[in-house]
C-alpha cells in the first residue's frame, strides 16, 4: 500500500541543526524544507519518498537545471529552490502511477548519476535506490527511460534543457553507451559517486573556455545557488534521529526518523520495457487521492488528531 504522510513541521529544532554550514542535521529537515513543493508518501519498497509538485514533464537532471564543472566533478546545479536535496542526496526512482520520487539518504554528492557517452554524445541517468556507480562493474545499467543525453558541445550550456534528447528518440541509443568510469569518493559512509567526463574532454567539444566552479559550503538553504564562477551549496551531514537526541537530549522536539525499507529485501526497478504511461496530471492526481496521515506535534505514530498540518494536500 502507498499512503500520503503528512507529519507536524519542526521547525524549532532546524534553529539547532542550521546554526552552521556543517551543523548536522536529520530526515526531519528534508521533510520541513520540502513539504511546501511536493507530498511525502509511504511508498512499500523504499519507504519514506517524495514527489515534487512541478508542472509539466519532471525529469531529475533534466528539468530546469545545468551541469557545473568543479574540483569535486560535474555537479547539477538546480534552479529550483528546492534543489539543493534531492539532486545531491539519495536516489531517484520512476513510477509509472505517481511519476518520479525521490528517496532520500544520508551523503552528499555533486550528482547522484552514472555518466557515459556514446556517438556524438554525453549521457547521465539518475541513480536508483539501492544502487551506486561501483556495481557498473557488476552489469548494473539504467534502464532506458532513465537516460538523458546531449551532444557534447552543448554540455556545458547554462540553459540546458532544450537541448537535451531522450535516447528513447534514438535508435539504439542506451543500448551502445559506454559508462565513464570515473569516481571519487564521498566524504562519509564510504559511498562513491561519478565524477563525470575528464574536464579536458569536454574542452575538445565545446567553446567557451571551462573555468572549475568554486564549492563554498553555505549555513542558509536560500544561498544555495549557482552564482558566477562560485557554487554555493548546502550540504550538512545528515544524521541517525536516535544519535541527534542524545547529543541534544534537551531538545522540546525531537526530530522524527522517517520509516526506510530494509536494504537486504527491497531491490531497485531494473525494467528496460519501463515508459511512462501516463501524463504528468494524471500522475500528479493519483498522488492527490491518496490518504493523508497526520500525526501529533512531538508524539511520532499518533493518528488522533493535534498536530500542524503541512504540505500541498490541505
């Protein structure tokens, strides 16, 4: 069963969490920050997810954003003001009911997608739950709908989603591309991610020259933007709830642990027959019918009423 949830804002304790740029923080600030844009669901194979409310066709590393070169890799910088989360942590998955969900986790990355190339050009695939880029040695590949793809020239445009293509718009197109092995290593759990193509690479391709975008940690989610040649983001470590509420056991709110399927029994979708079936209203319409769940302010389970509701399904 997928239930809607929505759980009581607390945003008291986000004041102790984002005291810092790299004061930790728990699930309960994805869920503060993100509910005015989309809706939480119970989603039964992964847990806790989240959809964004956007108009139109939503693709992750496609819609209304850019690829911005850095020391730490190419690094998707978003233009929505929501981006900062689920385009650098967790993983992405599509569903042909509800659309693309986002499942959230704990590290950081420039992007979570594996990169290739094949022919004239460059391609990126969101990464699904349950999988990261060292299982490429493993056969692992996105299925065919997950790809975006542009030619290389174009890589670097600040306005790059009118030039991306589908590679279900070309003939054999996920089938022959070859994947970049090029990876670096997150700053906590040991997690690896792709770096992307060689900067010197993509030089060949395109005109103007590469200037490497500066990484400035920011404290305030509102800063974090693309700005000249800096890269502003926000990325505090993301802790366990039980571990934040012994080291602030005074706090009049506890942060909630957002419910997580259990790694040993949910696998990711790996279905290249995978197309999307419906429109985006009407995916945007089954999430609408789904029922809400509420819970008291503070008191985690409670279903009796009390507690602030949030999000779109008010």
């Amino acid at each position: 069963m997928v239930v809607a949830i929505i759980l009581a804002g607390c945003t008291g304790s986000n004041k102790v969490y984002q005291s810092g740029a790299n004061a930790p923080v728990t699930y309960q600030t994805f869920y503060d920050n993100l509910s005015p844009y989309g809706t939480w669901i119970d989603y039964r194979e992964y847990g806790h997810v989240w959809t964004p409310n956007v108009d139109g066709d939503f693709r992750p590393y496609d819609t209304n954003g850019h690829w911005v070169y850095s020391d730490e890799g190419w690094a998707w910088a978003s233009d929505y003001s929501w981006g900062w989360a689920p385009f650098h942590y967790g993983r992405w998955l599509y569903d042909d009911m509800y659309g693309w969900l986002w499942v959230p986790d704990y590290n950081w990355s420039p992007a979570w997608v594996t990169w290739g190339y094949v022919d004239d050009y460059y391609c990126w695939a969101p990464l699904m739950p349950g999988t990261d880029v060292s299982q490429q040695f493993g056969g692992w590949r996105p299925p065919l709908f997950y790809w975006n793809g542009c030619r290389r020239d174009h890589i670097y445009d600040r306005n790059l989603s009118p030039v991306i293509e589908r590679p279900e718009q070309v003939a054999n197109f996920a089938s022959r591309i070859t994947v970049i092995n090029n990876f670096n290593s997150t700053p906590r759990r040991n997690a690896y991610y792709s770096k992307g193509p060689e900067v010197q690479e993509v030089q060949k391709y395109v005109q103007p020259r590469i200037e490497p975008a500066t990484i400035k940690d920011v404290h305030d989610i509102k800063e974090a933007r693309h700005n000249g040649n800096d890269l502003n983001v926000y990325r505090p470590p993301v802790q366990d709830p039980k571990l934040t509420v012994r080291q602030h056991p005074k706090l009049v709110v506890q942060p909630r642990e957002f419910r997580k399927a259990d790694a040993a029994t949910s696998k990711p979708f790996i279905r290249e027959e995978q197309r999307p079936v419906l429109q985006r209203n009407d995916q945007r319409a089954n999430v609408n019918k789904l029922p809400v769940i509420h819970q008291d302010n503070g008191n985690p389970g409670n279903n009796n009423g009390g507690g602030r509701r949030r999000g779109r399904n008010q």
